[in-house]
C-alpha cells in the first residue's frame, strides 16, 4: 500500500524521524508538501518527502524534477526555482525530492549509495507517473536521477546537468583525491571531521567558494573553534546553512553522507564495499546500466532529448575529460555548455538565475 501524506504548511509536526527542528518558511508552498511512503526494497515502510507545485495558468507543459546530491537536500534548488517561477510564461510543475537520510525524510538505516537512493526515487516516479520530465542533476544526483529514469526513459524530454557525471571518473588531473587541496582531499574530509561535526562542515562546504583554495587550510582551525562554540562553521549562520546543517543532527544520516563522500574516488566505476548491517556490496551493476544505455536511449540515435549543462570550473566533475564523456555519450549537448571560471562544484548556490534560464530554455517555457 502506498501511503501520501500532506503538511499543511502552518502546521508544526513533521511526519517523519528527520532531525530537522526548524523548517525555512520557503521550503516548500502552501499545502504543496508530501512525505510518500516507500513500499519496497531496503528502505520499504520509510517516508521520503517530495514538494509538488504547480504554476502558471492552464495544465503543466512540462514537469520540473529537481534530483539533489550530498550533502544537501532539495532546498538547494530554492533560488533557481524562485527565478524559474518569476521567469517562466509557460505553465509547469515541480517535482523536488529529499533523498532519505536527509531533509526532512526519514532518518537513514544504512550507509546508502546511488543505487539505493535511485531504488527510492523510481518508486516516486511510477506513483506519480511523471511524464514530460525535464531533468536537473546535481552531484551524485546525477546517478541517481539518470539511474532511476533510465527504468523509464520515455518519461524524460530534457536533462539539465550541474557539476555532475553519471561515467568513469578519469583518475588524470583534478579529482576528489586531490581537491580542493592534496593536503585536504575531499574523499577523505570524513576521515578528519568527526561525526559531531559533520553537519556544520557540510553546510559550510556548499556555500564555500574562495578565490584561493589554500584559504581552506589556514581558515579551518578558526571554523573548528566557531563550531565548537556555536554549532556552526559561520559565524553569521544563515537559514540556508543552518537547515543543511541539522539534518545532520542524527549519526545514522552523518554516516550515509559520509559513505556517499567516502565513494568519490570510484565515481562511475563502481566498487565492491562492505557495509556494516548489509556485509559486501556491489555497485558496479548500477553504473553499468547507466552507461549502457543513455546513449541509446537519450542521444541521437534514440529520443534526442534536449540536454544542456551550467558547470562550476572549479571542481574536478567540471574537467575536460568528464565534458567529454557527456558529449561522446550525448552529442546535443555540444554548444551548450556554460562554464563559470570562478565557481565550484555547488553551482546552484552561485548561479540561479543561469541555471533557471537554461531549463526554460531547453523545456520551451518561453
């Protein structure tokens, strides 16, 4: 039995185990939040949250669905969907999720990987029976948001990508073994930040982004002292920030961030890893499927749907070698590829208002 729950957005209870004690006021519209009840797999009987609005006049023409990585949620969108609703002259829906083990869905049980997060989502996907869906990807919402649609790839016209791969991670160059900095590798930040303060590094991490990356080494003892102090890595928390933060309130939903971080040096390739209630895990079956079969589906030789992608520089999914991939694989991308020299990898924090215009753009709200 599928199970919809809806928060009347003045009410003070949340239907879930989320650690969230205080929701932004804008994380969702009026009567427009919904915990779905997942009815299969390892996560069966948790409730998943998801915001559906609709906006304009007359019937959606197209269904925005926002898939979000780690270790955010989907208030991450929050400014591009602002400027998409201002913007936008044609009806559309949206369609913004948060994974379990983060926002306000249920606590994770598991240290979970795209391939169990993806599970999740399809289940959404059928309940809701999303068609005309234009796609936007962040992080490893990338795998997650292809791996689950590619089960239903006709239900995709468009796909927006945002410092994203879905394809082998080329060990060349910039990669999450050696950014921002050799001596502060990102895959390894959950070997050095204990669980206690995992919550207030991850939040500052998003919105970070300096003009020197060696500000990142000098400035951490100072942000260790003011987390101590506060609970934040910011002296000046901000809403934003401080929601990112307490969804990390519970160890159960630190330890499945931390894996999903733990994963990076094997992103797209696939890995053999034990986790510690479910023994040896395989993931290379899921990144398999997916890169078997987007081209075949989704390129030119298959729906040619409408792909385009705004890229942070400053991060290794952002290298020469991943835009490569997604054009081998996707070639209508070619000419439609917007790079910002000076951002990294949380691109939605820093350029809204470009990522709204190209979803108008490629999904025809104009």
């Amino acid at each position: 039995m599928v199970i919809l729950i809806v928060l009347k957005s003045n009410s003070k209870s949340i239907p879930s185990n989320t650690p969230v004690t205080s929701v932004p006021p804008d994380y969702y519209p009026k009567d427009c939040g919904y915990w779905f009840e997942i009815s299969d797999g390892l996560d069966a009987g948790k409730k998943m949250f998801f915001r559906d609005s609709s906006h304009g006049v007359g019937d959606p023409e197209e269904v925005i669905v926002f898939v979000h990585g780690n270790p955010e949620s989907s208030y991450t969108y929050r400014n591009v969907i602002d400027h998409l609703i201002n913007t936008a002259k044609k009806p559309f829906r949206i369609i913004a999720m948060d994974h379990i083990g983060f926002g306000l869905s249920d606590q994770a049980s598991f240290e979970m990987v795209c391939m169990d997060h993806a599970d999740n989502l399809s289940q959404l996907i059928r309940h809701l029976d999303l068609k005309k869906v234009t796609l936007i990807i962040h992080d490893w919402g990338g795998p997650i948001g292809i791996g689950a649609f590619l089960r239903d790839p006709k239900r995709v016209s468009n796909l927006v990508i945002l410092n994203s791969t879905v394809f082998p991670f080329p060990k060349l160059g910039m990669t999450y073994e050696n950014y921002p900095l050799k001596q502060f590798p990102w895959a390894n930040t959950p070997n050095v930040i204990p669980n206690n303060l995992w919550g207030a590094f991850a939040s500052f991490a998003i919105f970070y982004n300096p003009d020197d990356p060696q500000e990142l080494i000098s400035d951490l003892p100072k942000m260790l002292a003011t987390s101590r102090e506060t609970g934040s890595f910011s002296e000046n928390e901000s809403i934003a920030q401080k929601f990112f933060r307490e969804q990390f309130l519970s160890e159960k939903n630190v330890m499945s961030s931390k894996r999903l971080v733990l994963q990076t040096p094997v992103w797209g390739h696939g890995n053999l890893y034990k986790e510690l209630t479910l023994g040896e895990r395989d993931t290379s079956p899921f990144y398999r499927f997916i890169q078997d079969n987007i081209s075949m589906y989704w390129g030119p030789d298959g729906q040619n749907i409408g792909v385009q992608a705004v890229i942070g520089k400053w991060d290794p999914s952002a290298k020469d070698e991943v835009m490569k991939q997604w054009v081998d694989n996707l070639p209508q991308l070619e000419g439609y590829i917007n790079i910002f020299e000076n951002a990294g990898h949380f691109i939605e924090e820093i350029e809204p208002i470009t990522i709204a215009n190209a979803i108008i753009e490629v999904a025809n709200l104009k």
